[in-house]
C-alpha cells in the first residue's frame, strides 16, 4: 500500500480519532479499555460513527507502526506468526489452568508441574505468546493473565473459535502451497488442502478417493462440535443479522402464495425470519439429509422442509425464488455454475435466483484491518474448499455460464450488512 503521507500526519489523524472515541468512552462511563486484564472493548456494540473512528485508529496506528518497523521487520511478522504456540496453548488448555483472580499468578515450575510439560519448553510457548499479548509475567518466573487470555479462559465460544482458526482453518491455510503443489487448478473440493492434508493424516494413498473438508467434519464431532459453535457465535454479529435479509429485499412485492425454496438452508432460520414478517408467502428450506433430519418442527408458519442435495436437479417446480444464503462462497466456480444448471428444468420464466452472499471488495476498497480480515477467509476458503469469496463481477460470470437465459437484475449491498444480495431472473 502507497503512502504520501508524513509520520505528523498519521499521528494527528491517530490524536483525531482518540479524540472522538475517547470522548465517547468518557461520556458514557465506559471505562478506558486495558490489554493487561480489567476491562476489555467490544466495538461491535458502539454507535456506527464510534466504530469508524475505532476502525480508522486500528489502520492509521498500524501503518504508522508499520512504516516505522520497516519491511524487514514486516516480513518476520508474516512469516512467524503466533501458529504453533497457539496450537500448544491450545492443545494444553493453558488459558484454563491461570487462576482468574487478578492478584494471582503461577510459577512456570508449578504451571509445569500441573501440564506434565518441560518447565523450559512451557517457558518458550507462552513468552512467544507474550508478545503478542496473549498471557503476561508480572515478575520474572511467574505467568498470569493479559485481557485477551482472560477472555480466552473464561468464554467457552471463544475457546471453540480459537479451536478452529488454530487447529482447522490455520492447519489448513498452512497447507495450501502442498495443496496447490500437486493440484493446481485449486477447482474440486476434494483437492482443497484440508481435503489432501486429512486423507494424508488418515494414510490414503494419493489415487484414493478423499473426502471434502463436509464431510471431514461430518465425521470428526469435535471438528464440527467447535465448527459450530463458533458459527453459531459469529451469526450474532450484526453484519450477518437476518434482518437485512428480510428488510434487504422486497418481499412484499412477490405475489401472494409465491413459493420461496432455500438451498443449503440449514435448520430454516432465514425462511422463519421472512415468513414471520411477510404472512402472504409459502417457504421450503431444503439441506443435505442429516440436517434436515435434526431441523426442529415448525408448526406455526407455512415453512416446510425437504432432504436435498443442491448437486441434483430441483425437485420443486415452478417456485417464484431460489434462494441461496452464504452458500456459494463454499463451492469452487464450476460447481456454483452446476448448482444453478439444476435448477434450470424446475424454472419458469420469470422465476428468480437470490443469492445472498459476502462480495470481495476491490483490493484497497475497505479499511485495512477489514480487508485483512476479509483476505484471511478467501484464504480459509480456499483451503477447506476449493472455494473463495467473489468480488461482485464473478457473480455475473457465473449466472452468464450458467445460462444465458439468468438475466442478471442487480446487485445490492445493504446498510450494515457483510453480506450483498444478488439476483437473477430466468427469462425462459
Ligand atoms: C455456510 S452454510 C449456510 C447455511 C444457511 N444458508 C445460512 O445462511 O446460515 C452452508 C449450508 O450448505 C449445506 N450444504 C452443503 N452441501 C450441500 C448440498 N450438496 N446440498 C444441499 N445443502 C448443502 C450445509 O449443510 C450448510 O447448511
């Protein structure tokens, strides 16, 4: 990234921001966030000009850091990153065994005694720990906990999250280039680097068939336990609520008794959420057999259920929408393009295809720290599945091979939401 600009005025826009989120915190008794325990900051609950200002002091002091560390020290941060500590703290569940209590901390000997592990390779995990601010020693030979080990502790969602970024997705990124190596193309689930890494792990040989990164965590339930339950905290963010999707599209606008089939719906939480505002609509969440077998029974509203692969062709003729939510940034292009292809023989004109679905924005387009975050998952889903977050053009690609018949209405992106909603009408 570019920059003309001086040390000065990065550091003014640094005191600008500070200003404006300070101010904020002290109108409003938040108390002054702390890296070393106490208080912790969660951004996502303040007003959306605060979170700018917050997002704005993230980038600015990162590249008034940056700019200063020079690219020498730029690189040992990329290529050493925090992995295989984590993975041992982790692994040895250290978060837990600190006491909580403020005033407490314990000896590395007794931290030692309690792990079974060698007091100096203990020693060597948590100090490359340290420095990322994760745990600190107070006094030499003693280890106590920093805000963000504390949370790490003491939130069981949390510790499932770092489950999966540590010991799935990281292991999986880790594995990409021996992915790419021997495929390539990077275009079938099955070649992804967690779908080669786990049929090397299980002793498969390499014309052996091997599964997709579903299918690995459909049968490892501690994969898919903590898989979960970091999904399930990630849906609460604001950026992924139902609400844009029920106020994001115009649902009143479809006829009355218009059929809305969802592919790859889950347990139906977004046809529950528009059906419960727009009464005029009927609704089918179709999934894959076991999902669809522990989804709860919905007396209440006219949603039904239906075991479906998106893989074959549609079974449910003549729907008004076919709607696909966070779906195809799972699927390789080819695939998304046979997705759409199956449905072809259940559509009429004027039926429409509504994917909702995160869109890449153009390199630079978002703030820094957002794009990283964004970058890392195009990563992660390039590791798990072949697959990768489009920028919006790719989209259009996709209907346009699909079909030429998908007549491409729009693409939209919400107020607040992660997600865009993109729609396509078949014109027969
Ligand atoms: C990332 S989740 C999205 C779930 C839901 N649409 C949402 O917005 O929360 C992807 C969904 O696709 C389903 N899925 C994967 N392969 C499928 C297939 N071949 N046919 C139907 N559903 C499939 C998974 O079971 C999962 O529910």
């Amino acid at each position: 990234m570019a920059t003309t600009k001086t040390f000065e005025e990065l550091a003014a826009s640094i005191s600008k921001n500070a200003a404006i989120a300070g101010g904020y915190l002290r109108q409003h008794d938040i108390p002054t966030p702390s890296l070393t325990g106490g208080s912790a900051l969660d951004t996502s609950a303040l007003p959306a000009h605060i979170q700018a200002a917050c997002l704005s002091l993230q980038d600015v002091s990162l590249e008034l850091h940056e700019l200063v560390q020079g690219p020498r020290a730029i690189l040992m941060d990329f290529s050493t990153n925090a992995k295989a500590d984590a993975a041992t703290v982790f692994q040895f569940g250290l978060p837990q065994k600190i006491l909580l209590d403020d005033a407490e901390d314990i000896t590395y000997a007794e931290l030692a005694q309690q792990t079974g592990l060698a007091q100096s390779a203990l020693g060597t995990i948590l100090r490359a720990a340290i420095v990322y601010r994760v745990f600190r020693d107070p006094i030499q030979g003693r280890i106590a906990h920093s805000a963000a080990s504390r949370l790490w502790a003491t939130d069981p969602a949390i510790h499932d999250l770092m489950g999966l970024n540590i010991l799935d997705n990281g292991i999986h990124v880790g594995f990409i280039s021996q992915a790419l190596e021997r495929h390539p193309k990077a275009d079938e689930p099955t070649d992804s680097a967690a779908a080669v890494l786990h049929a090397a792990l299980n002793g498969k040989q390499p014309h052996e068939q091997r599964s997709t990164c579903f299918e690995i965590l459909e049968r490892e339930s501690a994969r898919s336990g903590r898989a979960r339950t970091a999904m399930n905290m990630m849906d609460k963010r604001d950026g992924v609520s139902l609400r844009h999707l029920v106020n994001g599209y115009d649902w009143a606008s479809l006829p009355k008794d218009s059929l809305v089939v969802d592919l790859g719906g889950g347990h139906g939480d977004a046809v529950v959420a528009v059906a419960s505002k727009f009464p005029h609509l009927k609704f089918m969440a179709q999934d894959l057999p076991q999902t669809i077998s522990t989804a709860p029974k919905i007396t209440h509203l006219p949603v039904e259920f239906l075991a479906h692969s998106f893989l074959d062709p549609q079974p449910i003729k003549g729907a008004k929408v076919y709607f696909f939510r966070w779906v195809f940034h799972n699927w390789p292009d080819k695939y998304c393009i046979r997705i759409l292809q199956t449905l072809i023989p259940a559509l009429e004109k004027g039926s429409r295809v509504l994917l909702m679905d995160s869109v890449m924005p153009s390199v630079g387009g978002v703030p820094l720290a957002r794009e990283r975050e964004k970058r890392y998952m195009d990563l992660v889903m390039l590791a798990n599945f072949d697959a990768r977050d489009r920028p919006a053009e790719a989209y259009e690609g996709i209907f346009a091979k699909a079909d030429n018949r998908f007549q491409v209405l729009g693409i939209k992106s919400i107020e607040c939401s992660e997600l865009c909603l993109m729609e396509a009408e078949w014109a027969g």
